[in-house]
C-alpha cells in the first residue's frame, strides 16, 4: 500500500509541475478573406473536403464519446498517461444511467486490462525484495503468494468500490470532469469527489461507494487471504490481521483513490499540453 501510495503521490506531483506550465488556450485567428480570395479552386462548383483544425488540440474525452465510447455505453476508452485504463471518467453531461452488468462489465475491463499484471508484478517484486510478510519467505512460490495477495487488494478494492456498493446503493460510479474554474477550484473538486458522487437518477449523494467499498476491501483483505501468525526460522511473526492494521489499509487506500481523482480531472490537459508539444503543425499555427 505504502508502494502504491508514493507512486502515485509522484504522479500527483507530475500533474502540478505539467500544470504550471499550461498556458491559457488561445483562439485560432481565422483566415483573412484577402488571402483566401488569392487562391481559386479550379472546381469552383465543387465542394471542398472537409479539413481538421492543425492548430485545435484533441479532446481525449471527446474523440472517445464520439467514437461510440469505450466498450460499455456511457464510458469511455481513455486512458491516464496513456496506459492505465480511465474507463469510467467522462464529461459533464447527461448520461443514461449503467445498468448493474455494465458497473461489473467496465470495471473487469479495467481490472484484468493487460497493464494491470505487469503493474502487480513489479509490486510483489519490490514487496518481496522488502521481505514484506515475512511468513511467505524468499524464492518464486514466495513470489507467486505476494503477486498473488497484490492482484487481491487491487480487485476487491475495484470491484466494491466500482461495482458491488454501487449496484447495491444505486449509485454512479462514474467520474465526471469538472471542466471549470481554476486549479485550486478543480482539485478541490476532485478531492470532493471522495464523499460527493451521483445517483443513478443523476441527484448529488453522499459518495457511500467510496467509504463502504474501501473499508469492505480493508477487511477482506486483513481477514481472508494475506497471512497468519506463524514462526519462520524459529521466531514468531504476527499477523497483520489486527483493527488498527485494518484501519490504516483503509485510510491508505482512500489516500490512493484521492489522488487518482485528482490526476483523472486534470489529465485532459495534460494530455492537450502533450498532444500540442508534439504535433509541430500546432506548434507553427500562430
């Protein structure tokens, strides 16, 4: 948890550094009609093909609602520093509510998405060169255990968070961008996101998902699979299955889900920052 926390804690400092640096968009200057009278097509009475922008950065979020949206109707296919799966993120606007095969459907995808199993092995590496749990010992069946234990805690917490509690609640799991105000207003509004979500009838709601679901995780993960009390090399190593333990996973993994809010409201912006830095015929479009 400690891991996952500094990593992403990192990320949230990548976001404010990107944001600094991100100047207010500037209007594209139409064409003036003297340089545009200079040239004649030859097929007058045919009608140009229509041309994109250049100088208009891509809206991720757009390009992937108009494309049909991800894979579930009412998400999208985007995807946070272009890898991590940001399924559930959307605009603001009226959306049908997800049916409670889709909350389940779009949170396996994002769950199982091919990223996600090197991502679990680089923490059971990290964990095992810790000696974390020391009761699963050193060698690959060790190994195999703690990827094991990590791929729980990331699929419980996913799926009670994302899909049991708000299937159960009726509530909507969805992110949606703020897409107003400046920085401090929208991080403000992203760490609200914690106790601040929708129903599916779209009214403003306690965010009992969240809370419930983390908490639900913590225990499951305290009490079920990770490891006993027990002796190894002949001293004795206690159980993390303690309340204050259980206490300080949940407190950990609502730190974790705080920054994901915060980095999912501004990644479009990074993403437009990325996509003008790259594209050189934005870059020459002054």
């Amino acid at each position: 948890m400690f891991i996952k926390f500094v990593v992403k804690l990192a990320a949230c400092l990548a976001v404010a550094c990107t944001l600094s640096s991100i100047s207010p968009a500037q209007q594209t200057t139409p064409a003036s009609s003297d340089s545009s009278a200079q040239t004649q097509p030859q097929d007058a009475g045919k009608p140009a093909p229509a041309q994109s922008d250049p100088a208009q950065p891509a809206d991720p979020i757009k390009d992937a609602q108009e494309a049909g949206q991800g894979k579930v109707a009412g998400t999208s296919n985007d995807r946070l520093f272009y890898t991590l799966p940001n399924f559930l993120s959307v605009k603001q606007q009226q959306l049908p509510p997800l049916p409670v095969k889709d909350k389940f459907k779009v949170v396996a995808l994002g769950n199982f998405d091919f990223i996600q199993y090197p991502w679990w092995g680089l923490i059971s590496a990290i964990s095992q060169a810790e000696n974390s749990e020391p009761q699963f010992g050193q060698g690959w069946a060790a190994f195999g255990k703690r990827y094991g234990t990590t791929a729980g805690d990331s699929s419980v917490e996913n799926f009670m968070v994302g899909a049991v509690f708000p299937s159960i609640l009726r509530q909507d799991p969805r992110f949606y961008y703020s897409e107003e105000g400046g920085i401090p207003y929208r991080i403000g509004y992203a760490v609200s996101r914690m106790v601040i979500t929708r129903s599916d009838s779209g009214h403003r709601q306690f965010n009992y998902s969240e809370i419930f679901g983390a908490a639900t995780a913590a225990v499951v993960s305290d009490y079920t699979y990770h490891p006993k009390s027990t002796y190894v090399n002949g001293k004795f190593v206690p159980s993390d299955r303690t309340i204050s333990n259980t206490a300080i996973v949940f407190g950990t993994q609502l730190g974790l889900d705080t920054i994901t809010y915060v980095v999912k409201e501004f990644w479009p912006d990074i993403h437009r920052k990325l996509s003008h830095k790259h594209n050189p015929d934005t870059a020459n479009a002054r």
